[in-house]
C-alpha cells in the first residue's frame, strides 16, 4: 500500500489525496497554518505546523520520493528539498531542473517512483 504526503490542501494535492484514497492508499497532509481542519476532505492524517511554506521540507522528507506537477515556487522548493535529501523526482509539466525524470502522466510518474525506491 502506498501512502501519499503532501501539503494536504486543495488543487493537486487534494488531486493526489483523491486518487490516492481511490486506490487504497493513505494521505499525510503535512499543512502549512496551524488548523487541521483546514486539509482537504481526502487526507486521512493532518499534521498542521503553523510554518507556512518551510514546511515544504517536511513534505519532501518524508516521502520515498517526489511527484512534481506543474507549480511555481512552492514546488520548486519541494524539488529542491528532494535533492537535498536524495529523493527521486517524478515530473509531470514542472521546472527544467536538473534531476527530474520528465513524465507525462500520472501513471508514468507512479511507474517511476516505483522504479526508483524498488
């Protein structure tokens, strides 16, 4: 069983939490404010840290590896803090960095996370 961490609000992360629950899986939602109650409907554990986007380290730490989809800052910090802790990168219409294995949909971006953590 696969359990998803991410920052826990709406957009794509809720995207990731939704798809995540539909296969069987577990949501972290790892929040940036201090109410958990602020996680999107499909997180199965809040953690709120009242850190703002510096829990964006949290996030990439405590995964096997990272999905990166689209994005702007926040994203490129979460990419950053992967290669910081030596974490695959999966990336799906995200920054031309260095590390990132480009991909084209979700699916693929699971197959390489697989892949890539064994």
């Amino acid at each position: 069983m696969a359990v998803v961490v991410c920052g826990g609000l709406g957009g794509v992360m809720e995207a990731a939490c939704r798809g995540a629950k539909a296969a069987g899986g577990e949501t972290i939602g790892i929040l940036p404010g201090d109410d958990p109650t602020a996680a999107n409907p499909h997180v199965d554990t809040a953690i709120a840290t009242g850190i703002g986007h510096a829990r964006n380290a949290l996030v990439a730490m405590n995964g096997d590896a990272v999905v990166a989809i689209g994005g702007a800052a926040g994203t490129l910090s979460e990419i950053g803090f992967a290669g910081v802790f030596d974490r695959p990168v999966a990336g799906i219409g995200t920054h031309d960095v260095s590390g990132i294995e480009s991909v084209e949909t979700p699916e693929e971006a699971v197959e390489y996370v697989e892949r890539a953590v064994g």
